[in-house]
C-alpha cells in the first residue's frame, strides 16, 4: 500500500517538474543566439515584476542599477544560501510566483536542482570567450574569499604562518568563526580538508611546525584532526559582518577570524586594526601554510519557474560586465570569473588567490559530506 | 415499505432542518467541519512528512529518491545514540539533534512558568487586594512585556549586559562599556536568561487571569476570616492560595506551552552559545533535513496536546460565570502600612527597566555609528532619515522612516494584522456564542476544543505544516496563505474571550428579543454585541497586535523576508546591521503601543479583557 502511494507520489511529482521544466530549457537555449539588442526587447516585453534571490546583500543595489538603465520593475531579496534552496524547490514545485533568477552558492547543493531542472544555466555570448571552461557549467558570477584575518592591536598578534598555530592551547576561545551549521560554505570548506589531497599537505605541515611525523591517533586523518582541533579552540559567530566589525575593535586585541574578505568594506569594521595573514611581499601572495583560507564561487542561474526568463538572461548578461560587477568589484575580495574585468587595486588577481586557498570540488562533497558534517556537529555543539 | 422509507428519510430531512435552523447549531457544525479541516489535516499531512523523504542533502544522506517511504528520520533523530564513541552518549547525534534541545526546552519551560506565575501573581495580589500606591501606573505598564515582540526583552538583554569576556567576546554593551561591570556568561546566555526574559514576557497572563480572581473573589471570604482573627499569612495560605489555585494551573500550563514553543528569544539568548532548543533545532533542521524538523514538529504538538487535556480537567468543571446580573461585592483592601513606600517604589522602578529601559537601549542603538561607542560624537540620524546611505553597504541605502521597503513591509504588516483581526475576532464571537448556547452538549466541548488547540501548537510547527500544505494546494500562497494561518492561530484567543464574554451574559437578555420576534442577526448586532462590546472587541485587539509583533508564524512562509516587518528585523539582526534593525524594532514596538492605545480609548477593548480575565 505504502509503497503504491509513494509511487503516485513520485511520478506526480515528476509529471509536475517536467511539465514545467519543458518550456524554459528549450527557451534559455533557443536565447543563446539572440543579439544583445534582439534581447533586449523580449526583456523589456515581459510583464510583471523581475523577481530575484541571492545569497549576497549587494544583489539589490546591482539590480536597482539595472532596472533603471533598462525601466524594468525589479524586487531583490537577500536570503540565506539554504533558505533560497528551500523556498526555490517549494515555489516551482507548487507552481507560486518566486524568483526568475537566483545568485547562489554551494555547488554541492546546486547539483541536485539542477540535474532535476530547478535551475537553467544560460552562457552570456558577449562574455563567453573570458570565462573558464571549468567556470562556464554553471555560471560563476564571481568567486568569494574566506581569509585568515587577525587584530593587530596589542602584545599578543597571532601572526600565524602555519594554520597548527590555531590548534595550540593558547588560542583556546581567541579563534572567531562563523558556526558552519548556518552557513554551507564553511561546512564545504571542512569537508574539503579532508580529502587526499588537503590531508597530505596538513600532514606536511604538522611536521613543518611541530617537528615530528603527525600522529593520527583516532582520527581518520590529518584533515579530520585539525579540524577537530580546530573548532575546539573556535568561538563561533552567526554573521561573517559581526565577526568583522567585532574583531576590529580594539578590545579584542590577540583574537583571529577567518572570515569574508570583503566584509572589511563596511564602514563599522575599523580596518586600521585588521591585518590579513600573512603577507610576503616576495612572493607577492599570502603564504600561511598550507592554506590561507579558502574561496567559493556565486553562481547565477535562471530559475524553471520564471515568469521573465529573458529579464533573467539579461540580468545575468549585465552582472558578468562592468557595470553590473561595480557593486562588488568597487571593494575589495570580489573576483569575477569574468578575466576581462581586473580585481581591486591593492588586492591581488583570483590566479594568485587559487594557489593558496582550499576550493570547493562538488564532487568530494557530495561524496564526503555525511561523514564529516556528522564529525564537525560534535565540535560545534 | 417504500412509504416507511420516504417518512424515514423525510423526518430526517426534518430533524436537519430544525437542527441547523438554530444559528448556534448551524454555527457548531460548521465550525466543526472548517476546524478539523485546518487543524487535524495539517496535522496529517505533518505525520506523512516525517515518513517521506525530501529532496537535496535530505535524499543524498538517505539514499533513496525523493518522495520515497523511509524510517530514516525517526531512526536518526531519535535512535542515533551510540556514534559519540569515547566522548560519550551526549555527543551522540540524537542527544545533540534532539534530547539535549529537548532536556533544555523542558528544564527553560518549567522555570519560566514558575517566574512568570510568581512575578504575576505576586503583583496581581499587590494591585487588587492591597492599598499599594501608584497602582494604575504599574498595572497600566504591567502589560507591555507581553505587548512588546517576546524578542524585544531577549535583544534588549543581550544588548545592555554583552561584553567582551563572553559569547564571542569582542563588543561591550551599555553595561560594560558605561558601568564597567562585566557580567559571567551564564547571566547574559543560555538557560538563566531565556527563563527569565520569556518569564517575564508572560507574567502579564499570569498577572491577568490571577488578578481577575482575585478581583471577583468575595471579601466576605477574607472578612469572616479576620474576625475569626486569623494570621494574615495563614490567610493567605488556607483561603487566598487554595481559590487563585485553578487559575494559577491554567496559567502554568498556558506558559509552560507557550514557552516550549518560543522561538525569538533562544534564537538571540541561545544560539550564540549553542544552547538549542526544541523549537530552534526545528528551524536550522528544517533547511538541511526537514523530515527530522517535523518530527521535532509533532513533538511539540504532543506536548501541547497533553497540555492541552490537563488544561481542560483543571478548568472545565467551573459552573457559573454570570457577573452582569447587579448585585454589587465588596473588596477590603490589605493596608501595607510601612511596607508601602518601599513596595510601590520596587516595583515602579521594576517596570521602568522592563517596560521602558528597553526601548531606550533600542534608540541608543538605532543611532550609534561605532559599535560599542555611546557618545554623542558617534550618534546620528542617519539611519532613520538619512539618505544615500550606499556608502554603508547595509541594508537599505535611505533611513527606515524614508525607504520605501519600510513602508510597504508596514502596510503588508497592517494590512495582515488588520485581516487576521477581523476573521479570527468575527470567528471567536460566533463560536464563543454558539458554545455558550449549547454549553455542556458534546458538539460545544468538541468545537471549543478544537478551537483552543491552535493556540497549542508551537507557531513554527504550524508553520512547518502549512508550508507542506500549501505545496499541494495550489492558491494557498503569498498574503492568502499568511492570513489563513494568523487567522486559526488566533482564534483561541477571539473563541476565549467570545465565549466569556458570552457566559456572562444571562440567557434572559436574549430570549427578550427571541420572544419579540427579533431575528438572529439582529439580536447579535443590536442587543448581545453592544453589551458585551468592551469583551468581544478584546477579541479582535489580541490577534491584531499579535499579528503585528509575530515572527515564528510567519517566518517558514513568507515570500521573502522583506515582506513583513517582524522578518525584515529578524534578517536584519541576523545580518549584524544593529542600527537598522533597532530602528526597526523599536517602530514595530511603537506601532504595536499605538495600536492598542487608540483601541483601548476608542473602544474600551484591552489585552486583560483579551486573555479572559
């Protein structure tokens, strides 16, 4: 009986996707060969309002930038990375007006809705030729760095040069991070720690500090140590924007965060007190080994359920340009994968940011993520 | 036979219609099926959730397709106690999923219900049976802790005792940076403050539903006691205790369900230290494996269930109500005699620092541009009315009082309040006559029954359940869906004080116009609602301010958070833009005040008479 009605269940909900899905795919890869200006016009032809949800605040000063130049009615929300996969999945599953468009993070989760047609990735032809190939298959809008970042004030700087220095006892409870319970960038990131990889250069670097071959006692390996080690000596934060202003005070002179890069564009984060670790002006890079922090791209993608799928490629034809980049790119810690457009004055291009931080692989964290997100609620409790 | 048959089905048909041509007989009915239709099918559509797998992580880690049977969630949020390996049994993912949350929420109920029934209490008798002074001021305050938004205490905590040595230890709060005193991280965290702050944010119940016994109670009682020259502290032990007793159990359960359910004040006096409960456990499960989030749904709703039986035998056996019949009783007052001054003076301060200080921090707040720095060198008004703010990077590029998102979440806000009000309030007068007329019958138990149970269901659960509903129905969405649900969430309270209200009128009132021949309608709106006016428009006042300070209702389902302005505070504190979202707080709270104000002048109506007292 149950096993009948769980198999009504599934084929109405897979009648009900694919009826939907069926118009826009074919409609997002018929528009790849539309002129800019033939685009244009099927954008402005649409009706009702542009809906679209993204995962970062300046989405809406980038849209409120767009709807003037082109006289479009537009709504931004900024919403929690989980939360957009929730509402997402509900509103074109019940077929209720939600977001034509999505700026969104976590390639691991985005996998799911978009093997089963949730999102339509759509390939700007004027921008084509300067994104990456690995970058194309969903569209990076841009790449995000979570640095090391510690508070230069007072005697005791945690000028760390390799990350074990945050596993001692003396930087118990000086560690600030936000809880990756609330936020999946930072689970993906632990995740990746523990593949061959990332765990043979923390191996390498146990030695390099300590002294000694590391001794992975219980752990499965030196990923899964540190990590452990890690989170044991971390406070955690629930915004990335409090831990920024909140380490920049003077009172919290000795204290280390890893944190957004780019938050220290807000104008109540005191910069002078910041200092991103560690610099080496040879080398022209940041070089705390084994790694520095670790970066995740933002995705743009239009949603199955558009009502203005054209406004959605035009939309995302705009952010990867100049001027719809200019929310993020006029501070520092936003990338484009668009090569054309240069980072920040005084910060440096995404090719030397790779070398040194942990990148998310989808693959490994489908993979891997039940083990290790299980291990971390441990540490996090 | 075929006659017999006809005559059978016709008298049937006869019986019906005498049946259902009794307006409180056809209310009944109706409001039976609406009810069961909105309270016990969500409730299986919640039971069919915790057995279905979902989509994402939810289907990766159980490894079946989505919209499969599985056991899964049960076995992993109960059963999974023996993967903590060495660092034992609490490290177990059920014991941090679920039993701990659990353990927290039971031990943080329990003494909240008792804080609130003794705080409440105590004052209820101070104000109805002594010659305290100043009393209409406190009374006149006593209910702001309940008017204001629960997270209003709980922020406002945070705010003023926070400090650098605790939490994540970098910002001084007003305490700290102006005093210099640095309070311990369980005072300012965790399962001391949330007790007190949800306490005290429901000790106005207490202080209502005590102090409306106490007021009607008898002083002869008292008086043949005194002649008999009892102690006055036996007196209160043998004859005031034993009679405020009924109330004071209907109290502690009303609090203790009410704060297994809070969600605002863990969420900012908790979660910080990761002290979870029940209700904010629900909410971070519900993005990553929602069926393990309904089961901890239906928990709770067992829980209110239970309280709910508890309730009615505690309650249920009262026998007469009517009071607005004319015979006048007398009240003595306790004279405090030297204890006064000092009593009085208590708690007026007492109320200032609940009830006032709060809204002072939050307008401190509002206007700091450094964090932690209250000179006057670092204020501005900029965040209420400053223009071009991009250079921020926050939020909203104009103050509140002039962003356009403000006002239309203000409007949004209103306009739902103002819905919710009229159908839930027009609703529980109906129903509360209808159970008044046909009291004792088991249709009335069943439907005052049903209607009390919304107000048990943990509001989050509830939203979680009408987000699994409005999947499959395809036009419960947007305003439609939110009023829905403030709606049959407030009805108990509308029912409540419709059905008081209606108790206390004697039958006589209305069988006058019956005997006339006035039809039904007529005597609702031209005898029964005009005398019963201040009580039954109590029932709409309730769910319209707590429509507009209501956050964990609405929060699962609003299109965005940016619709009301509860959900928009909420992004905002969690986003850490403190200024704008204390302006925004501290506006609902104004908005909220005002509110009631104009309709306690008005019309009479007030939160006291709301609650039934």
């Amino acid at each position: 009986m149950r096993k009948l009605i769980a198999l009504m269940l599934t084929l109405i909900l897979t009648l009900s996707a694919i009826s939907t899905l069926a118009t826009d795919k074919a409609l997002v890869e018929e528009a790849q060969k539309l002129t800019h200006e033939e685009l244009v016009e099927k954008a402005k032809a649409e009706e009702g309002t542009f809906i679209v949800y993204g995962n970062t605040s300046r989405i809406t000063t980038a849209l409120e930038q767009f709807c003037a130049l082109y006289d479009i009615t537009g709504e931004g929300n900024n919403l929690k990375d989980a939360e957009i996969y929730t509402k997402l999945e509900i509103e074109i599953d019940s077929n209720a007006k939600g977001a034509d468009m999505v700026m969104i993070q976590d390639g691991a989760s985005l996998e799911f809705l978009i093997e089963n047609g949730y999102l339509i990735n759509y390939l700007p032809p004027s921008v084509a030729a300067n994104v990456d190939a690995a970058d194309q298959n969903p569209l990076v809008h841009q790449f995000i760095n979570k640095v090391f970042i510690y508070n230069n004030q007072g005697d005791d700087v945690p000028a760390i040069k390799n990350v074990w220095e945050l596993t001692e006892e003396k930087m118990k409870g000086r560690v600030l991070f936000k809880n990756p319970e609330s936020e999946q960038v930072n689970m993906n990131f632990l995740v990746m720690l523990t593949n061959e990889e990332w765990a043979a250069r923390l191996a390498e670097a146990y030695e390099a500090h300590f002294g000694k071959p590391i001794e992975l006692g219980e752990y499965k390996n030196a990923g899964y140590m540190w990590i452990a080690q890690f989170l044991s000596n971390c406070v955690f934060g629930s915004s990335d924007t409090t831990l920024a202003e909140e380490i920049s005070q003077p009172t919290a002179a000795g204290k280390i965060g890893l944190f957004v890069l780019s938050k220290l564009r807000s104008s109540s984060v005191l910069t002078e007190n910041l200092t991103v670790g560690e610099y080496d002006a040879q080398k022209n890079a940041y070089t705390i080994q084994p790694f520095s922090g670790f970066m995740y791209p933002m995705y743009a993608l239009v949603s199955s359920g558009a009502t203005r799928p054209y406004t959605a490629m035009l939309f995302i034809d705009y952010l990867m340009n100049v001027d719809g980049f200019q929310p993020w790119g006029k501070s520092v810690g936003a990338y484009s994968a668009n090569s054309a457009l240069v980072p920040l004055e005084g910060d440096l291009g995404i090719d030397i940011w790779k070398n040194t931080l942990v990148s998310e692989d989808p693959a490994y964290i489908l993979a891997a993520y039940e083990d290790v997100s299980t291990f971390v609620t441990k540490y996090v409790k | 036979m075929e006659t017999i048959q006809r005559n059978q089905v016709k008298r049937l048909g006869r019986m019906t219609h005498t049946f259902l041509s009794k307006p409180a007989n056809l209310i009944l009915v109706v409001f039976l099926v609406l009810l069961t239709f909105l309270t016990l099918y969500p409730l299986l559509v919640l039971i069919f959730e915790t057995f279905t797998v979902h989509s994402g992580r939810e289907a990766r880690a159980v490894g079946l397709p989505r919209g499969s049977y599985t056991d899964y969630h049960f076995k992993r949020l109960l059963f999974t106690l023996d993967d903590g390996g060495a660092m034992g049994v609490t490290y177990s993912n059920s014991w941090i999923q679920f039993y701990g949350p659990l353990l927290n929420t039971l031990s943080v109920a329990f003494t909240s219900s008792a804080v609130a029934i003794l705080f409440g209490g105590t004052v209820a008798w101070f104000i109805t049976r002594s010659n305290l002074k100043y009393k209409k001021f406190i009374s006149g305050v006593f209910v702001f802790p309940y008017i204001m938004p629960s997270w209003t205490l709980a922020l406002f905590w945070q705010s003023f005792f926070k400090n650098e040595f605790i939490g994540t230890g970098t910002s001084n709060g007003i305490l700290a940076s102006v005093f210099g005193i640095f309070m311990p991280e369980w005072f300012v965290y965790g399962y001391f403050p949330i007790s007190i702050v949800l306490g005290l944010h429901y000790a106005p119940f207490a202080y209502i539903l005590i102090g409306g016994i106490l007021r009607n109670m008898d002083a002869n009682l008292e008086e043949a006691a005194t002649v008999l020259k009892t102690s006055r502290m036996r007196l209160l032990r043998r004859i005031t205790l034993p009679i405020i007793k009924p109330a004071a159990l209907s109290t502690f359960l009303l609090v203790f369900a009410s704060s297994i359910s809070a969600y605002s004040v863990p969420v900012f006096l908790g979660s910080p230290v990761r002290y979870y409960m029940l209700s904010t456990k629900m909410k971070s499960l519900m993005d990553t494996y929602p069926g393990q989030a309904y089961i901890i749904a239906a928990v709770m709703i067992m829980f209110g269930i239970v309280i709910l039986g508890i309730n009615q035998k505690v309650t249920g056996s009262r026998k007469s109500y009517t009071t607005v019949t004319g015979k006048s009783s007398q009240v003595s007052l306790v004279d405090l005699r030297k204890w006064n001054r000092p009593v009085a003076v208590f708690l007026v301060i007492l109320m200032l620092l609940i009830a006032v200080l709060p809204l002072i921090t939050f307008a401190a707040e509002s206007v700091i541009i450094k964090a932690g720095n209250y000179s006057l060198s670092n204020m501005t008004l900029d965040f209420w009315i400053g223009t071009n703010l991009t250079y921020l990077d926050q939020g909203d590029s104009t103050g509140i009082l002039l962003s356009g998102k403000v006002w239309k979440a203000l409007f949004y806000s209103l306009a739902l309040a103002a819905t919710c009000a009229v159908v839930a309030g027009t609703c529980g007068m109906l129903v509360g006559y209808a159970v008044a007329k046909k009291r004792g019958t088991r249709m009335a138990n069943a439907v005052n029954s049903l209607a009390f149970f919304p107000y048990l269901m943990p509001s989050l659960a509830f939203g979680a359940i009408y987000l699994a509903m409005s999947v499959r129905v395809s036009w419960l969405n947007g305003f439609v869906l939110l009023a829905l649900i403030g709606s049959v969430k407030y009805l108990p309270f509308a029912s409540r004080s419709g059905l008081n209200a209606m108790l206390q009128l004697s039958g006589e009132i209305e069988e006058a116009g019956q005997i006339v021949g006035i039809p039904w309608w007529k005597r609702m709106t031209r005898i029964i609602f005009p005398i019963q006016k201040s009580s039954l428009l109590s029932g709409y006042l309730l769910p319209l301010v707590s429509c507009m300070r209501e956050l964990s209702l609405f929060v699962l389902l609003v299109p965005t958070s940016n619709t009301l302005l509860t959900t928009m505070l909420m992004q905002y504190s969690e986003k850490g833009w403190a200024q704008f979202g204390s302006a925004i707080n501290l506006l609902i709270i104004i908005v909220v005040l005002l509110i009631n104000y104009l309709v306690n002048k008005l019309t009479g109506a007030s939160i006291d008479k709301g609650i039934g007292g």
